[in-house]
C-alpha cells in the first residue's frame, strides 16, 4: 500500500492534517503580475526541457533528488576543437 504524502511532499497546499490552508496575503497578486522577459524565458527552458524551475540552488537539489540532472546539461555532444596547429592544409 503506498503511503500518504507528507506536508511538504505536497507543495504545501494541505496542512499536516489535510485540511486546505489560505493562501499568502497578495497572493492573487503575484499571480496576475506578467513575468519578466527573463522569467518568461526561464519558464518556457524548464517547459521545454522537463527541467525544475526557480533559484539555483533548488533547482540542483530538486533535480537530484529526482534525478534529473541530465535536463541542467546542454544538450546534444560536446564538440570537439582541435588546435589549429594540429589541422594540416
């Protein structure tokens, strides 16, 4: 049987004995103010890549607990460049 979610396990929508907790003052505020150009862009990347979304540092403990570290690299191969003086014309 699987166990339930904990408080925090559940985005924090349900308090520990599972009844609804108001939202934060200003919330719906902050919910209808635009993004940013760069929030915009952010959001579409973490979108796109099935990445996590927010500061750095969560974003790096987030993907690793869920092992998504592959969506913080770049995609594709690294290239490979070769010195110049190693190419011969």
């Amino acid at each position: 049987m699987p166990r339930p979610p904990r408080a925090d396990e559940a985005g924090g929508l349900y308090h520990v004995l599972n009844r609804p907790i108001s939202p934060l003052s200003g919330w719906v505020d902050r919910v209808k103010m635009p993004l940013s150009e760069a929030e915009l862009a952010a959001v579409r990347l973490s979108a796109q890549r099935g990445k996590p979304w927010g500061d750095d540092d969560s974003v790096e403990s987030i993907a690793r607990r869920l092992n998504l570290e592959s969506t913080l690299r770049p995609r594709g191969r690294k290239r490979v460049r070769f010195p110049k003086e190693s190419i011969k014309a």
